[in-house]
C-alpha cells in the first residue's frame, strides 16, 4: 500500500540510519513476539518509522496491542476485532446498503424529521452504471423517477437506500432517532472524503475512496456519543494507507480516537477541544506572559486560532509525509505501558494506581514525555495534558516576536500563524515542545 505514496512524502531521508528500520524493529521481538518496547520508543525518538512498518507499529503506539503480549495472543485479537468489525459494518449495510458497496454519498438522503429525500444526485451515486437520472415530476411521485434510459430501478435503489429493505418497498419514515442521526451524517462524511488529501495518488481510486467513507460511517454508528464531525477524515486517512485490512484500519483509528474523542464532544454550548484551548491559554501566560497578555488585548484570549491544530493534530500545517513523522514521535514521546490495559481492563490499571500492585514498570517503558510527567511530579491535572498542547506553544514562542510586533487584530494573528504551513519541521517541533513541558512543569511546581 504504501507504494501509492512517492518516497519524498513518505520518509525524511535526512534521518536515515535515526531510522526505526525494518531490521531493528524485528529484532525488538523476542522468538515468543514479546516487544522490548523501550528499545524501539528510544528509536523513534531519534528518527521516526520506516514508512513500510509504519502501520504495524502505530498499532503499539496505540494501544491496540500489547508489548508484553506474544505473536500469537496478538493474531488472536487481530481476528477476533476482524470479526467485530464484520458485524458492525453489516448492521450498517442493513440500515443503509451503499455501505459495503464500493460507493459512498455527498448528498442528503433523510431530513431531520426521518423523512427519506429522492434526491436524483443520490440516485445517480448508488447507481453510477445507470447513467443520469431525470428529475421528479410536478407530483413529486417517486413511481415518476426514471433513469435516462426509461426505466425505474434507481428508485428501488433509493427505496433500498431509505429503508436498508433488499427491494424496492413503500418509503417510510424513519423513526429511530439514533439511525435519523447517524443517516444525516453520511452525506457529510461523503463530502469530507472526496477533499481529503486529493494529492494522493492512492486516492484517484474510487475503492479507497469508499473504503475510507465505509470505516467513518462505521465508526459514526459505532461511537454515537461522538458520531462524524469534520476532520476525522484527515485523522482516518493515513490509517487506511497504512494497512492493507479495512477493519485492522477501523480499529487503528479508533484507538486514535480514544485519545481525540473528548475534542470532537460538542454540548449545546461548548465544543470539547475548548478544554485543550484553555489549557494552552494557561501554559502560554506561564511561558510567556507578554504574549498571552498581547493576544487577549487583541480579542484571542479564547485562542480559536489554534482550533484547527489540535483538531487535526497539525495535518494542514506538514505535509502529509512530515505530519505522519510528527503523529508517531508525538505518540511514542507520551507513550504509556499501561495503554493497552488502560483500554481493554482499565479496572486493573486503578488497582494497580491506588494499591500500588503488581511489579513496577520499568521507566525506560515510558516515553520521554510521560517519564518527565513522572519524575518532575507532574499534578494530576498537568500530567493529562497531550503533547500536542505543548507542540502548539511551541509555535507561540517560536512566532512571539513576530506576533508581538505585527499582530494588530486577529486575522494578522491568524496570517502569520498561516504562514507557518510547510515550513515547520517535525523534529525541531517535537523538540521545543518537550523543552517549554519541563519548563512549564518546573514553573507550576513552584506555584
């Protein structure tokens, strides 16, 4: 798969033989497949991934498998989350059949009140083979659709679309708040796809295209707390690039989500990544106060510019190869031993917290990021803080002279912060993020 990528978007040559290399990531295992995991973070501190390993070892980084845990208990699971993976993405199929089918959806098909839309641009998109469907009558009839050619089997399409029926049945009204929900967002994620990295090559294929609709819609239906909100896209698509099998793509992704989900929580009246904004509102007016103090006399106390950031975790600021850099060196620097066991019995994790059971893990198991939560004694409160927080008071600090003294209302604050896109670099980034952590952490101590 990774072939549909060309090499310079794919891998910093300048940190080769920094590299995680394919040699020295199988020789991390031992002959039964456990990982000696400090070993292999300490790699990808230094350099990265290989790009033709990447997937494989994103799913540690994860959290979707174990360390500790042998080849075989790993396959186990693999097959066993392929199987729940099948079952979900049938229930979706019977609800909706262009589930599965190869094709995805731009347009609406169910209003807000559960009733079906015969919209002839949907029609169209289930049946792209039928040619060009023609409008509805003045009656609004869908016995009056018709296809170019004369005949009325785009409405079964519809009917079926609708319905989740296998044939061409009476239309009915939804009536299932949580499918009218999930419905409304098929639509969106469909016009989300076809504008996510268009500049691939691995995307001019209609099946990668609905392949990486199929795993959104899924996961919508999957985690309705959440659903779809734009930019999941951009997080899901490197995952299906990355590995060959849809569902181990599916759960990849999820798992990314268990770490990103409480930014796409939105209430009547917040959007949860306002938590992360405030937090990077506290960190710069401890770093650097002058700068804090600037972008709130300018309107940007709330710091809505850096939204998109950590929305997306920087894809819009590297490029695609750079931003995929960026993703594991974040990961593996705030890497916790624990993850696999945090999200798959997270009981025992507490047990082990509060009563202090079981063998201590060694520190070199911990990324460089969580080992300074540890050893600096980090709150409760600062030691949740994502990299990512940091990563983005990075870039304050690096553009405070500039911002200081060009920004005079919030759209020069947005442009200087626009013009950083392309022009950063990964390691560099990483690097001042962890430098403004244990200086933020050893400033917190002292209040």
């Amino acid at each position: 798969m990774v072939g549909f990528i060309t090499p310079s978007l794919d891998f910093n040559l300048s940190q080769a033989g920094k590299t995680l290399s394919v040699r020295k990531w199988q020789a991390a295992f031992s002959p039964e497949g456990y990982l000696d995991i400090g070993r292999t973070l300490s790699r990808i501190h230094r350099g990265g991934v290989h790009p033709t390993i990447r997937g494989e070892v994103w799913e540690f980084l994860l959290g979707c498998f174990d360390p500790k845990s042998t080849s075989a208990e790993r396959e186990e699971i693999r097959q066993s989350r392929r199987a729940q993976y099948a079952v979900l993405k049938e229930e979706c199929r019977q609800l909706f059949p262009i589930v599965g089918s190869g094709r995805y959806i731009t347009a609406p098909t169910i209003t807000e009140d559960g009733v079906p839309i015969q919209d002839p641009l949907v029609l169209l998109e289930a049946n792209p083979d039928k040619g060009p469907v023609s409008l509805p009558q003045e009656n609004g009839n869908s016995e009056n659709f018709k296809s170019a050619s004369g005949n009325s089997s785009e409405v079964d399409a519809l009917n079926c679309v609708n319905t989740g029926t296998t044939h061409g049945s009476a239309i009915a009204k939804e009536e299932d708040k949580q499918v009218i929900q999930w419905k409304l967002t098929l639509h969106q994620i469909g016009l989300d796809v076809v504008r996510t990295d268009r500049t691939l090559v691995f995307y001019e294929k209609q099946e990668n295209l609905s392949k990486l609709w199929d795993i959104l819609a899924v996961y919508a239906w999957f985690d309705k707390d959440v659903g779809y909100c734009q930019g999941m896209s951009d997080l899901c698509s490197p995952m299906i690039i990355l590995l060959d099998d849809e569902a181990d793509a599916f759960w990849c992704f999820e798992h990314l989500m268990r770490k990103l989900r409480g930014n796409f929580r939105c209430t009547e009246t917040s959007v949860g990544v306002e938590t992360q904004l405030c937090n990077l509102a506290s960190i710069t007016q401890v770093i650097d106060p002058k700068l804090h103090q600037h972008l709130e006399t300018l309107g940007g106390g709330d710091y809505l510019f850096a939204f998109r950031m950590l929305m997306v975790l920087f894809r819009r600021e590297f490029s695609f190869g750079d931003s995929l850099y960026l993703w594991e060196m974040m990961w593996a620097l705030e890497y916790d031993p624990d993850l696999f066991s945090l999200y798959e019995d997270p009981e025992s994790v507490n047990e082990k917290v509060d009563g202090s059971k079981g063998k201590a893990k060694s520190i070199r198991q911990y990324g460089k990021y969580e080992r300074e939560n540890l050893t600096l004694g980090a709150k409760s409160t600062e030691a949740q803080l994502p990299i990512s927080v940091f990563l983005v008071a990075s870039v304050l600090k690096d553009k405070s002279a500039k911002l200081l003294t060009e920004a005079r209302g919030l759209d020069d604050v947005v442009k200087i912060l626009n013009d950083i896109t392309g022009n950063l670099d990964a390691r560099k980034a990483c690097t001042g993020a962890m430098k403004l952590h244990k200086k933020y952490l050893k400033k917190a101590k002292k209040t």
